[in-house]
C-alpha cells in the first residue's frame, strides 16, 4: 500500500493568535487539491498534531486555489505569552503537519509523468 508525505504534494503555512494556530495546507499541482480533500479531515490533523492539541479544528476549503485551511483551537497551552511549552508558536505547525503519512491510494500527480518529458 502507498504512502504519501504531505510534504510531497502540498506546502504549508502557519501562524498563531493567542491559543489557536492556524494552518494552510496548499497544493503544489491543482489536481491533487481532491485528493488532500478526501484524506486530510480536521479529526485526522487533531490525531497527527497529538494529545497537546485540545482542539476543536475546522477545516476550511479552498478549491479555486487548491487550499485547505485549518484552524485548530487550545492548541498553544492558553498562547505563546502563557504557555510552559518550549516555543509554543504556532508557526511549527506547518512543518509537524507536512510530515503526515497518508495509506493508500497516491495523489493523481503521483501517477502522472514528469512535466516536461517524452
């Protein structure tokens, strides 16, 4: 069964504002933005963020720029100016998200020849 990093098809960016951190995850190739859909729920990125993470997320879509965005709430041990974690920013998140393992089917551009060749 295929395993697929994130951070083979997509990037991120993210950011905090008191306990929420906020994530956007963005397709490198606009055909895999259904893919990311079906597979990256907002309870999966709860999962993957661990048990520091109180949550809820919700989980924005983006089609026409082949986003998603989450916004993960109790996620900063009550914010960066109160929490006792070590570089409690939310702006880690983005990598920690990146290195998640989705099982399965790989995204359509995984299945596609290179651009550019014969």
């Amino acid at each position: 069964m295929p395993v697929t990093k994130l951070r083979d098809v997509c990037h991120a960016r993210s950011g905090d504002k008191g306990a929420t951190v906020n994530i956007g995850l963005i397709c490198y190739e606009p055909e895999d933005y259904e893919w990311i859909r079906e597979h990256v729920t907002a309870d999966l990125v709860l999962k993957h963020l661990g048990p520091g993470v109180k949550g809820p997320a919700v989980r924005y879509e983006l089609p026409k720029i082949g986003a998603l965005n989450f916004v993960v709430h109790e996620a900063l041990d009550g914010g960066v100016t109160c929490a006792l974690m070590i570089d409690g920013h939310g702006k880690g998140f983005s990598t920690i998200l990146l290195e998640l393992e989705i099982r399965g089917e790989a995204p359509p551009s995984r299945n596609l020849p290179a651009r550019g060749s014969s």
